[in-house]
C-alpha cells in the first residue's frame, strides 16, 4: 500500500531511518509507526484532493487534527502524538521533502504531573521480597525487582539486558538507555545473590514444547524468550499488591524509589543524573559526567542495599 500512497511512504522512511539508522528502542519504533499511521488515516480524510502527501498538510488540518485527539485522550498521549509527527516533519523537512515544519506551531496542552509513587525503604524491602516461591518463576521475579530498586533502570532497559551486559564480579549491568546512550550502573550485594540464584535456574526457562531459549537475553519468560515489558509491569502490580497493599504499583515507581532513597542517604544529584541516564536535572542544568569509579563510592555509600562489602570489585 506505501507504493500508491505517498504519505504512507513519508511515514515508512521514517520508521525505517528510526530503526536502521537511529536503532531506537522497538518499542519506541512501535509507538512511533502506530502514532503516525493513525495521523494519516485523518489527514487523508481532510486531504480530499488527491493522494495525500506530507507536504499537503498544513497547520489548520493539524489543529482539527489536535482537537480531535483532545477530546478523546489524556494531555500525555496528545503530546506523545504530536511529538511523533513533530519529527516525521522534521525528518523530511532536513532532507528537503517539505519546505516547513508546521507541526512546530502546535500548542499542545500542558500536563499536570502528579507526584510520582514512592516507597519507603520497608515497603520496598516488602515488594522485594514479595516472590518466596521456590519456582524458577519467583526466583526469576525476585532476581528483576531487585535490580529495579537496586541499579533504578527503566522496565525497558531491564528487558532489554543481555546476559553478557550483566557483570556479577563487578556488580554492575551496562544498559543501553534513551537516546541510545549506553552507561554502567552499579547494584547492591543482595542484588548480586538474587541474579546468581536466577542464574544458576535460567535454563530451565525455556519453551516446553521444544526446548528453545533465548541464548542472549538475561531475563526470559516461562516460554524462553525474551521478557517483555508488559509481562513486567503485571508482576510488579502483582507484588506491589502482594508485598505492600500497591496493586497499583509500577515499574517507574521501584526506579524514583531507588533515586529518592539515595538522594535521602546523602548520594549527590549528579551522580544519581549518571546512574538513571538523564540527560539533564533541568532546562538550565548541563549534563555533567560522572566517572564510574566516583559513581561506585557514591552508590555504596548512600544506596540502603549497597553496604555490604564488594570483595569482588576491583579497584582501579
């Protein structure tokens, strides 16, 4: 269908310079490409003069456009939506498709961020420690909310570890976070006993029917392949539920939940910048690094879980 329809083919070189050459996320992709797609549907109805093309869309269709999103959803998906056809000008516009960018004169509606969920440092240890089965499952799930509350990655960047980014010597995992940008985040002792035990199960995770496994993902589900973040955040409902009365917990929460309990412990902004791979702490504070060394110092001395001693660790 991209080959008669013009817009639909704008919207496929796109998604494909996303995936091929940006090689963002799949699930940023998925969203991208979904978003788009469902732009397209109602800018071909407002472009009744032939096929549609990118450069046919204007500002007054992308504000009928905007007002038919406002009245049906949340101010966060409109603003995820415009970001996406934001950039599909964008792109196109630098490489002199389209003249202009006038998804850049949308106002979108401004979003009332409600205080994000925070645990206290018991009610985390609960959640934690909620999975006390003896089933590959549990130990598997217990191995994941530990690293959540322990390194604060995002549910993303947890189902997307690989088995050789996971170093139990040195107790850290190196994620590949947004933006493409790859750093080294520390965890804590109970953390490392908690992956080892996972570890020494992860085979027997594997499909029933004919034995594949996922030979590179670290976190796999009961059929063998790679967890997915859906399966992730239904778990950490669960054991919200379970370990703190929290069914409505989620994975972000373990993630400020780390963050807020180093801030407590003392640990500095910059290094807790470092460790959750935030560009920035603000629009008029630069990015400044951290070295991992430093990081490591920082993480042992203000992260609850982190004092027991990391005889493994080598010094440099």
């Amino acid at each position: 269908m991209s080959g008669q329809d013009p817009l639909a083919a704008e919207i496929d070189r796109f998604i494909l310079h996303l995936s091929e050459e940006k090689r963002s996320p799949a699930h940023t992709v998925d969203a991208y490409r979904s978003d788009l797609h469902q732009f397209a549907l109602f800018a071909r109805d407002k472009l009744t003069r032939g096929p549609a093309r990118l450069a046919d869309v204007d500002i007054f269709v992308l504000r009928s456009w905007l007002g038919s999103l406002a009245r049906t959803l949340a101010a966060s998906s409109v603003q995820r939506k415009v970001a996406a056809v934001r950039a599909l000008f964008r792109y196109h516009q630098k490489r002199g498709h389209v003249s202009k960018n006038p998804a850049a004169e949308l106002a979108t509606p401004k979003l009332r961020r409600p205080l994000p969920t925070l645990l206290d440092v018991d009610a985390a240890r609960e959640v934690v420690e909620a999975p006390r089965s003896e089933e590959p499952r549990a130990i598997r799930d217990r191995a994941m909310l530990e690293l959540l509350y322990s390194s604060g990655l995002r549910v993303s960047e947890l189902t997307g570890l690989d088995l050789a980014e996971v170093d139990l010597h040195q107790t850290t995992v190196r994620v590949l976070g947004k933006g493409n940008k790859e750093r080294v985040v520390p965890f804590g002792a109970p953390c490392r006993e908690a992956l080892e035990r996972y570890l020494s199960i992860r085979s027997l995770l594997r499909n029933a029917k004919t034995g594949e496994q996922d030979p590179r993902a670290f976190f796999l589900s009961t059929r063998g392949r790679r967890i997915g973040v859906r399966e992730v955040q239904t778990l950490v409902h669960r054991y919200g539920a379970l370990g703190a009365g929290r069914a409505d917990l989620h994975p972000h929460a373990m993630r400020h939940t780390c963050a807020t309990h180093m801030l407590g412990g003392g640990a500095d902004l910059r290094a807790i910048q470092e460790m959750l791979g935030h560009a920035s702490l603000s629009t008029t504070q630069r990015y400044t690094h951290v070295s991992i060394e430093h990081l490591m110092k920082v993480y042992d001395q203000a992260h609850p879980l982190a004092h027991a001693s990391r005889t493994g660790r080598t010094s440099k």
